[in-house]
C-alpha cells in the first residue's frame, strides 16, 4: 500500500496536463505510481490544484540572502559586480556558524514558499576562525538544508588563490579549501554525513581565478572518477577574462576547453561573456550551462548568447544564484526576457512546438535535475516525490485553461499561486 496518495483536479504529465490522476508515493519518498484514480485510491484530495514536479535550483549561494536588504545604495554614483562582491565579503567576515545556519536555513524555507524542491548549494564560505581551516561552516550547511527539509545537493567547492597566481586576500581566507589533500579528507568527512533521503554531493572549483589550473584538472579528474557532477564559474565579469588571458594567453573557457573533459556532468554557470565559438566547442562536449537571470541582472553583468546556445542545443538550468529574489518562475521568465530586451525577438527559449513556457519550465526542473546528477524533474514512477501544486483560482491565474497553466505560471505570476510543496514525499508548505 502506499504510504500517500495525492489525487490534483490536474496532474502534469510529461508536458500535459490530465485529469482524474492518482500520484502514488512510497515511504521512502519516490513515485510509486501514476495513473487514473480507483475508488482504492483514498488520499489527498487536492481540489482546484494542478500537481506539477519542484523547481530545481542548480546554483545557489544561500548565506548571500543576508545581502538583499544592503548593496542597493551607490554613494559614489555606481557600482559594480567588484564592489558588490566587496559587500558580500563583509557579509561573509561577519557572521558566525550560528547566524549561517539561521540565514540559509532561511533562505532555503523561502525557496521551498516559492516551489523549489531541490537546490545545487555551491557552498565556498567553509571556515569561522582565523585559523581557517576550521570548516565549521560545512555541518551548519547540511543542518539548515536538513531542518528546513528541502532536496539538497552540497556542492563543495574548492578555492586557493585571490586572482591568478595570487595569494587568498584576508577576505577570501574564510573561503579557503586549505589543500587538495585536506579538501578531499573534509569532503569524504561530510558525504558521510549527509542524510540518506535528501543529499548528496557534487565537486565545484569556485572560478578559474581561485584556483591553479593544475587544481581544476585534479578535482575535475576526481569527480569523474567518483562519477559527481562538477561546476565552475566562468566567464561572468570581463575582467576575469582580461586577467585569464594575462595569465594564460586564453579566455578562461578555452582553457577549460584546453585542460579538462568536458561531458554532461560539467555544469558552467553564467558564460555571460563567452564566445560563439568556445560555447559551441563547449556544448558540443555536452556542457551545461546554468544562468542566474535575477543576479546577473542585479550584478549588472551583462547577456549571454543565448541564440548561440539554442542553436547548438544547448542544455540550460537556473540558479537563483546571490537569491536577491528567490522566485523561480520570475528566473526563468528573465531568461527570456533579457534576450528580448537584447535580441528586438520574442521566443528565444523555445521548445520545437513553440512554446516558451514549456521549454523554460523542462529548464527550471528536469534540465537542472540532470545538472546535479539526480533522476527528476517529472512526475513518474521512480522519481523523487518533490512535487508542487498550484491554486487554480489564485487571482493570478484565473482565466488559465488546463493548456495555457504554464505560460501563466511562468510568465504572469509570482510565487503566489503555489501552495503546496513535498519534497520526498512529505508535505513542507500548505494554505
Ligand atoms: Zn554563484
């Protein structure tokens, strides 16, 4: 018998939306099954609901939520991604494990409010004390994810050097990876002491200016070999590629392109900056790439090349990145919008029938599920049952027929219509 059955008014499958469904969930958190309703089925009767899979979020910074009341003021007239990223290193110089745990344990509450199930923390903020290498940081990580109940996969990540070739500034100690040896004994150390259900792990250098490349070669050779996934910054602010061509006589993804295998398990956020020709190399790998719509807009980053990337085929996912806003539909909508803004076109992110929404939400689920190495992303057996459903008759999305649900979801609301969320099949939010 199953441990719950959730019985939605609509249920998404594959990329309709059925009546009359019967999602059925195991105790230990998967699909056991999805099909027409029996008069066995006696459950959760979600009436005026439409059942759909959680959003993922592939790349997140959760302890940068304690940002997004500062940063906002520009005394001196503007700024930039450098002097914002000067504000988040006093952020992160002052606070303590305690008030880590607090704020991203916040931060994750707040994205499972706005129907993400899982998210790809890209955790760099390791150590407390001036020592340094004292990683408490890493346990309050897995607790806040842990208490707040949300999927996560801890990407830990690695970070040596302040610029090419450079000594880590005092503001960057905290974030240190002390050696490849010490990492690695600290990453065995927390894998086994994520929880069963809902974590796991993958492996991140932080940039290609914070660590040698010999570094790279070696964590991404390690991740291939324990089959993680792998993720990087790159190419986000132009003066990370005017430095990388300083140091290595190339464009930081070309050296990527040069020094390390590239297939599906390597995910490269931003490439705000990069070449036609280094994404079309770089996709034709296997590559992914993550885009961080709201950060990227608030770090006044720029537009990547997005027509390139469909062109090729490209896998996208979303990451919700410094979380200045923690709305999933409203990333995914900008990574439309920016294009629009920039391109003079409507429907740059497009599935084959046309559908933007359709194409952005198989982005905002099933795309950054494969991302951070999990099967999800939709509902059917044997997926994870992180599931959310949506009201109906929320004023945002009154006037929605069952085949327009996901161009109001993603284009026209906000978080508010969404007010159920599992995750592992057990029931987080609800009205
Ligand atoms: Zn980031």
């Amino acid at each position: 018998m199953s441990a719950t059955v959730i019985l939605p008014e609509l249920t998404l499958i594959g990329e309709e939306f059925r009546r009359d469904v019967a999602v059925r969930v195991k105790s230990d958190g998967t699909i056991e099954s999805v099909g027409l309703r029996t008069s066995a089925d006696l459950g959760d009767e979600l009436k005026r609901r439409a059942l759909l899979p959680g959003f993922v979020n592939a790349h997140s910074h959760a302890f940068q939520r304690g940002l997004r009341a500062r940063a906002q003021r520009f005394d001196t007239g503007s700024g930039n991604f450098w002097t914002w990223r000067d504000t988040m290193y006093e952020l992160a110089d002052s606070l303590d494990a305690s008030e880590f745990y607090e704020t991203c344990k916040q931060c994750f509450q707040e994205m499972l409010r706005a129907g993400i199930t899982t998210v790809g923390e890209f955790h760099y903020l390791h150590h407390a004390g001036l020592t340094c290498d004292d990683w408490a940081f890493d346990a309050p990580l897995l607790s806040a994810a842990r208490d707040s109940g949300i999927r996560l996969v801890l990407i830990q990540t690695y970070y040596a050097t302040g610029n090419f070739g450079q000594e880590l500034a005092d503001a960057q100690k905290r974030f240190s990876g002390v050696s490849r040896e010490q990492f690695l004994k600290q990453f065995d150390r927390l894998t086994r002491e994520l929880h069963p259900a809902t974590q796991t792990a993958a492996i991140a250098c932080h940039s290609v200016r914070a660590a040698p490349i010999d570094d790279m070669v070696f964590f991404r050779d390690f991740s291939i070999a324990n089959r993680l996934p792998f993720h990087i910054h790159i190419e986000e602010a132009r003066k990370e590629i005017d430095d990388c061509r300083a140091a290595h006589g190339m464009n930081p993804l070309a050296l990527l392109l040069d020094r390390l295998k590239i297939d599906d398990s390597f995910t490269a956020i931003h490439c705000t900056h990069s070449t036609a020709d280094d994404l079309r190399e770089y996709l034709s790998r296997g590559g992914r790439i993550c885009l961080c719509p709201l950060t990227e807009g608030n770090l006044s980053d720029g537009f990547p090349d997005v027509p390139t990337i469909r062109e090729c085929g490209g896998q996208l996912c979303f990451g919700t990145d410094s979380n200045i806003r923690i709305s999933a539909n409203e990333e995914l909508r900008w990574m439309e919008f920016a294009q629009r803004l920039r391109r003079e076109r409507r429907g740059v992110i497009a599935d084959t029938s046309g559908s933007s929404a359709a194409k952005l939400h198989e982005i905002g689920t099933r795309s950054g599920a494969r991302a951070l190495g999990l099967r999800g992303g939709g509902i059917a057996p044997g997926n994870p049952a992180d599931l959310i459903a949506i009201d109906l008759d929320h004023l945002s999305m009154r006037g929605a027929t069952d085949d327009a649900i996901l161009d109001s979801l993603i284009f026209g609301c906000g978080n508010g219509p969404i007010d159920h969320v599992w995750v592992a099949g057990n029931l987080l939010v609800k009205p």
